[in-house]
C-alpha cells in the first residue's frame, strides 16, 4: 500500500529518524512520476530528481515549507536554490505546493 507518510510526518512535526530511505514514488513540477529514495529527517524530506539535482523539504513553521533544490554538481559553499512558502495540498495527502507555479507530491511504500 502507498502512503504519504513522508509528508503526513513532516506536517505534523514528528521526529522520524530513518538510517535508510524509504521507498516510493515522488511528483514535482517539470518531471513526470518517478522512483524516489526518501530519507526522512524530522520536519523534513530528502530526495533526488531524475536530473540528479537533490530536493530537500523542511517545514518552517505550522503547514507551510520551504524547499531547496541542490545541484548535482553541487560543491562546498556552493548556495542552494530556495523555493519558499509551499503550502499542503487540501484534499491530496503528501502533496505541498507553491501557487500554481511548483508542486511536489512524495508518496512512500509502507
């Protein structure tokens, strides 16, 4: 069975320490539906993009996230690419979106 236990863990702020990633199926804008290995780390998700880049996730505060993209090339120092204010999508569990210009969906096998 799928579920958003990735996300449902992240909105409700609960502390899940993962020493491996969590199998599943992730969806962000500009990728069509694809395998993820999601690691899970308090407040927040970890994944990589088929382009290889690294989408993290982390909640700033009661329902609303920031994410930062993190190329796959990426060295020392080198600063991530912040998309703020991501909002639960009502109706659609492990779903967050940023208006209608960026969406992630990170469902896990559990």
């Amino acid at each position: 069975m799928i579920l958003a236990t990735a996300i449902m863990a992240a909105a409700t702020g609960a502390m899940v320490t993962l020493a491996a990633g969590a199998a599943g199926q992730c969806t962000v804008t500009g990728y069509d539906t694809f395998d993820c290995d999601v690691a899970l780390d308090g407040g927040g998700l970890t994944f990589v993009l088929p382009d290889g880049k690294t989408f993290a996730f982390t909640l700033t505060e009661d329902g609303v996230g920031t994410a930062f993209l993190i190329a796959a090339d990426a060295r020392p120092g080198q600063v991530p690419e912040a998309l703020r204010e991501f909002r639960a999508v009502e109706g659609r569990p492990g779903c967050w979106a940023r208006g209608d210009d960026f969406e992630f969906c990170v469902l896990v096998a559990q």
